[in-house]
C-alpha cells in the first residue's frame, strides 16, 4: 500500500539543544510535491496537582509573547531518556516545591501535530506534601499558588488562562470526572 506522504529529502535548517526544526520535501499521494517545516521537541509533562485548597497553578513571564500568565505546572527535559512519571514528578517539585504522594497518569495529547512532534502526558497529583521549590534558573520570578476549582473555571471562561495545553489538560480532567 503506497503512502499518503512519502518523505524525499530532509534538511535541519535549525538545532539548539532543547529543540531541531526541519525542512522535509515531500511526494503526495497524488503525485505533487511540496514541503513541511517540522519542530522537534521531546514531550512533557503537564501535572494537576489538588488538595483541599484547590488546584495549584503557576504564573510565569513567558519569552515570546512577552508576558506573564497563569498555568499548570509543566515542563520537559534536554535530556529524554526520562520516563514521564519521573519528568512529572520533577516538574511539580521544581516548580511548587510539591511532591505527590498519588501520581495518576490522566493522557496523552498532542501539543500541535501540524507542525509539531511533540505531545504531553497529563497527570493528576493528590496527596500533596509541601517542600521547598528546586527552580532553573529560567523559572526565575515563578509564582506557585493554589486556586479553588471554582475560581480556575472562572479564569477559563475570562480568557485569564489561554495556554492551550492547561486549557485541555483541565477539560480532560474534568471529562474524567478527576476535577
């Protein structure tokens, strides 16, 4: 059976160490040609962590739309020879000083597979237990509080929170019936 879209050539046309963006030609079913730019970028981990004063979320200046919003704790590592459960439980840690007695494997979602290779597991941590954050240097100004469900919902619906991967990680949850 042929393939929808076969790959003829591919270029990287650019690498850093957290991701690689290239330049596929490819060959359509049909015959025609054309291109894909492709990021590839290792997947991550979102965490909702909840406790009886609510689901915690995370306020940071995000670089390129130059500004701060509000989101569940995430992030990925250079290195990908990590399992999720390990990443996730870092994440959290680093960013909230939280550790997760209960850490549930919720999905697995696309970030954005048009252009994208990466995806994200989402995770829901009860049983928390507060210690000191373990934050990179690039999580400087950071902020980790908790919010009632309630008042997240809220922010959802006023556009407060737009990042898209909390957006769906907290519809999942809820289709769930975790939250």
């Amino acid at each position: 059976m042929k393939r929808e879209i076969e790959t003829t050539d591919s270029v990287v046309v650019y690498q850093n160490r957290w991701m690689t963006v290239r330049e596929d030609q490819i060959l359509r079913a049909d015959g025609s040609s054309g291109i894909y730019g492709v990021v590839e970028k290792p997947d991550f981990a979102v965490i909702a962590a909840v406790d009886e004063r609510g689901l915690y979320l995370v306020e940071q200046f995000r670089y390129p739309v130059g500004k701060r919003f509000w989101e569940l704790p995430q992030g990925s590592w250079e290195r990908q020879d990590v399992d999720s459960i390990t990443l996730a439980k870092a994440e959290l840690r680093e960013e909230t000083g939280l550790v997760a007695g209960s850490l549930v494997h919720v999905g697995h979602l696309a970030l954005a597979y048009a252009f994208c290779t990466q995806g994200y597991n989402v995770f829901f941590a009860t049983n928390l237990e507060q210690r000191e954050p373990e934050r990179n240097p690039e999580e400087q100004g950071l902020i980790a509080k908790p919010f009632p469900i309630a008042e997240v919902e809220i922010m959802l619906h006023q556009g407060v929170i737009i990042d898209a991967t909390t957006v769906a990680a907290f519809g999942l949850l809820r289709l769930k019936g975790m939250i």
